[in-house]
C-alpha cells in the first residue's frame, strides 16, 4: 500500500488544492498522512471537516521539513506501508501521476522516483533531475540537456527533491530516515537520494509522473525578493536558508567523495556567500 506523506504549515489554501489534486487521481490506492507543524490559519479544521479520509499527524511548529516527513513515514510504516511518497503541500499532481508511479514501481521495485515538475502558471517544464559531478561541483540540468523527443521515461539522476518522491519500504528498512538531526529542512531530500543511490538503489526521474509547482513561492526565492542583511544572515544560518552553510557540510561530508571534497566545499561556501546576491 502507498502512503503520501504531506508536511504542512500554514497556508491551508496550497493544501487544499493539493488534497483535491489527489481525491482526482485515476488510481485511488494510496492514503494519505499530513503532518500539521503547529499550523494557525485553520489548517487542521480544514483537514477534519473537508478531508476526514485523511490520516492526521500533528506537531509543535518545531518540526520543520525533515522532521515532519519522518513522524508521517513512521505513521505510514505503522499503517503497514509498503511504499511512501513525500510530497509538498504547495504542488498538484497529475490525474496520472499516482498511477504511472505505481506502474513504473511495479517496474523498478527497488527504485526510488521522482517527477517532472511544470510550472503551474504556464505548463512548461521546469525541473527534470540534474547529474552532479563532484569533482567540479557542476551540475546538469536534464531539461537543458535532453532533446524534447527523450524527455520521456525514467532518466537516473544523481539526487532528487522530496515533493513527489516516491520510496519503497526496502529503502527505508536499509538506510533508515531522513537525517533530521543534521538536516532539519534543506538538503534532507537531496542526501537521503543520494545516500540512497550509493546503497545500490537507483534514482530517477520519472518523465511521465507529473507535478505542478509554483516556482515563485518557494522559501528560497521568496527571501532573495526580499533582500537584506537579516536576510542574508537567514539564507546562510537559518534552519530555512536556502544557502545554510551548516546544512552544506554535512552534505558534502556524507556524499561527496573524499577526493573531491577540498574543493567541492570550497566552491560550495564561495558560491552561498555571493550567490544570495547574484540570484
């Protein structure tokens, strides 16, 4: 049985939607945990009165990303989970896409996948995977690189964001959760794909499972709009800075190869010091 996993804070309305996206889907054999964090805008009331099919996780407002999905997978395991899937609250899937990721893990039951994300406002593709090369700390962007005719089916992937990832029981009982002590919001997703890969289990990006995201409402974004040294100091130290300098090293530390990791840490401080600017 499958299992989505939502974290949520606040904005009630992103959830919604996102519920509603699910209750259309063409295959209905999954369920659904959400993990409120302390919401104060009626999340919860919403979630009891409008969705009561919905398994209901609730935390303190401390939890954060990292957290919160894994008190919603220890939930979906208790349940008698075979797979999970992580999703964001401010996405819509597909009517397809619970669907084709089932198939395709029927498929690849091993696999850890993910989604092609569009943009909800214009329909255009605007994520498909990257390939990392930790030598330089360089990545490719598949959707640069691929020609619109192979922009179908599964493309391996170094790492993958966690809104709309799905990941069979086999890969949590091998590698275990996220790593929410170390990771508590950013790079989570992306270490425990990567961690994951280095295990034997292989990570794609599945073309034709479909996400639509708003780009534009993500707290990364939101904070370089917003520019300031309180900002700034926030995008480097904060738990939710998209450039958390703490959050990079143990990253880099746990996944990149140690040859490479002098310079990749390198890089990676340079470009999160001045990037917050350029952007």
């Amino acid at each position: 049985m499958l299992y989505l996993i939502i974290p949520v804070f606040n904005r009630k309305e992103f959830t919604r939607a996102c519920l509603e996206s699910l209750r259309a889907q063409t295959n209905l054999a999954f369920r659904v945990v959400v993990v409120d964090d302390g919401s104060t805008d009626g999340t919860g009331t919403m979630l009891r009165t409008e969705f009561p099919e919905v398994l209901i996780e609730e935390g303190d407002g401390n939890l954060f990303w990292t957290a919160g999905v894994n008190q919603g997978i220890r939930r979906a395991l208790a349940e008698g989970a075979t797979r999970v899937l992580t999703l964001n609250n401010d996405v819509l899937a597909a009517p397809d896409f619970v669907a084709r990721m089932l198939a395709t893990a029927d498929e690849h039951p091993s696999a850890v996948l993910g989604a092609l994300e569009l943009d909800a406002a214009t329909g255009q593709p605007v994520y498909g995977g990257e390939i990392l090369d930790w030598r330089t700390n360089t990545r490719r962007d598949l959707l640069e690189t691929l020609p619109p005719d192979q922009r179908r089916g599964l493309h391996p992937v170094t790492y993958l964001p966690g809104r709309g990832l799905l990941i069979p029981r086999r890969v949590l009982e091998t590698i275990g959760l996220f790593d929410e002590k170390r990771l508590p919001h950013y790079l989570a997703d992306y270490d425990y794909t990567s961690v994951a890969r280095r295990h034997g289990f292989p990570v794609y990006c599945h073309y034709e499972a479909r996400l639509s995201t708003y780009p534009e409402e993500s707290g990364q974004e939101i904070t370089r709009r917003q520019r300031s040294l309180r900002g700034y100091y926030q995008h480097l130290f904060g738990i939710r800075g998209g450039g958390n300098l703490r959050n990079f090293t143990h990253f880099s530390l746990k996944n990149c190869p140690r040859p490479y990791l002098p310079y990749f840490l390198l890089n990676g401080y340079a470009r999160r010091l001045v990037g917050y600017f350029l952007h």
